[in-house]
C-alpha cells in the first residue's frame, strides 16, 4: 500500500493580459472580471491546501481568455476569439510563453513527486459561477474525477463524506459541475500516466462562497481538513472502490 505525494496546481488563478496582448481585450474590463476571465476564489484555496499540506503548488494568473492552461491545444475554448484570430505565428507564441511551459512544469513536478512517494495525489484547484445561462448552479463544492479510475472514485467518496461530516450545510457533488473525465490537466496527465501512481482530482468551489467573504476563510479550512482526513488512511489507487458512503 502507498501513501502517495500531493501536488496542488490551479490553471486560472488570474486574470492578468500581458502587455503585448493588452490592445486585444481594451473595452472588455468586465469581461476580464468575471468567471470568463479567471476562477475567483481558485488561487487562495489552491494555497490554503499547498500550506496545510506542505506540498508543491504550480499555478498561474495569465487570463484563460488569452490561453487556457486546463484545455488541450486542440480545443476550440483553447483562446478567446480575439486571439483566435491572430495569424498562427502569433497564437504559437502564446502557447510557446504561456501554455508549455506550465504543462512542462506541473509534470515536472508530478513525476518527482512519483519518483520521491511511489504515487501522487493531483488536485486541481478551481470555481464555478453559480449561475450559468440562466441555469442555478446546484451544489457548494464539487469534486470531478474519471469513475474509470477506482483511485479517483474512492478518494471523492471518502473526501465528500469528510467535508458532509464537517459542514452538513454544504451540498457536495461528484462530477458536477462538470464531468471530470472531460478535456483537461487531469484528463491529459491521465493518458500520461496508469492510475496505480497518478490520481488525479478537479476540485470545484462555487463562486458564491468567494463572495460572500466571512465563511470563505472557514470554508477553505474545511475543504482542507476534510482532505487530510480523506487521505489519513494508506491508499492503492488501482485498487476497487470501497461502497459510496
């Protein structure tokens, strides 16, 4: 049995437009601020559980508009639309400055954090606008996973019941709001790596949680207590899933 490394990363920590990017958003402020531009909220917690845990973070605040870090290079959301329209020279710059260098850097330290522990826990950090398209979001927290990797299954179904445990207010979903088998960091790291050294977590806050500032400190405290609770007890990730608690 392997106790396993945890390494932290969160994509869209930012909103930041470099300078020579900067004539491609003038007039879209807004837009910047918003969810569009980066995960409110993703950042702090992505520090508050590298802290807690003492474990490497990688993380980035380049705006997902002009790159986004969580999606393959074929993806069509991959830039926004005024950068989508630059000539391919430019886009490959984009990737060349921003993109490869922090894919190369979070496998870095995914690999090293395998070769030191034998296996490793990735979390990626991240937040969801309560509101989508007119459409309520219905969950505080969720956790995003593939449920063809046991490791993954097991490691959400001991973590939601943690953080149930510690907080019954919260509503806590598993693969919601998104499906965590879908593009993206995990899925990528996945087809690099067999699910008896690599599991590989999205975590998902909603946005309201940020906004509403005083329980967000104690929110923060909880997702990370939960976890330390989740991964108290020596884990095979390739081994079957216990039953959903």
């Amino acid at each position: 049995m392997t106790r396993p490394g945890l390494v932290i990363t969160c994509e869209h920590g930012g909103n930041h437009i470099p300078g020579a990017y900067r004539h491609l958003f003038q007039g879209q402020e807004a837009v910047l601020q918003s969810h569009r531009g980066f995960d409110p909220g993703a950042l702090e917690m992505a520090e508050t559980l590298a802290e807690a845990f003492g474990a490497v973070l990688v993380s980035s605040t380049v705006s997902r508009l002009l790159v986004d870090l969580n999606r393959s290079t074929h993806n069509p959301t991959l830039h926004a639309d005024a950068v989508r329209r630059l000539p391919a020279e430019q886009r490959q710059e984009i990737l060349t400055h921003f993109y490869q260098p922090y894919r190369a850097q979070v496998e870095q330290a995914i690999r090293q954090t395998i070769a030191d522990c034998g296996a490793v826990v990735h979390l990626s950090s991240h937040s969801f606008t309560p509101e989508l398209d007119g459409r309520l979001r219905k969950a505080d927290v969720g956790l995003l996973y593939d449920p063809r990797r046991p490791g993954e299954v097991a490691l959400c179904q001991r973590w939601k019941a943690a953080l149930l445990a510690a907080a019954p207010n919260l509503t806590v979903r598993r693969n919601y709001p998104y499906a965590g088998k879908g593009d993206g960091l995990t899925a990528w790291l996945r087809r690099c790596l067999g699910p008896d050294v690599y599991v590989g977590i999205e975590l998902e806050i909603n946005h309201k949680h940020v906004e509403a500032g005083h329980d967000w400190p104690t929110l923060r405290r909880q997702v990370a207590e939960s976890l330390r609770e989740a991964l108290s007890l020596p884990t095979d990730p390739a081994q079957p899933a216990p039953p959903t608690p």
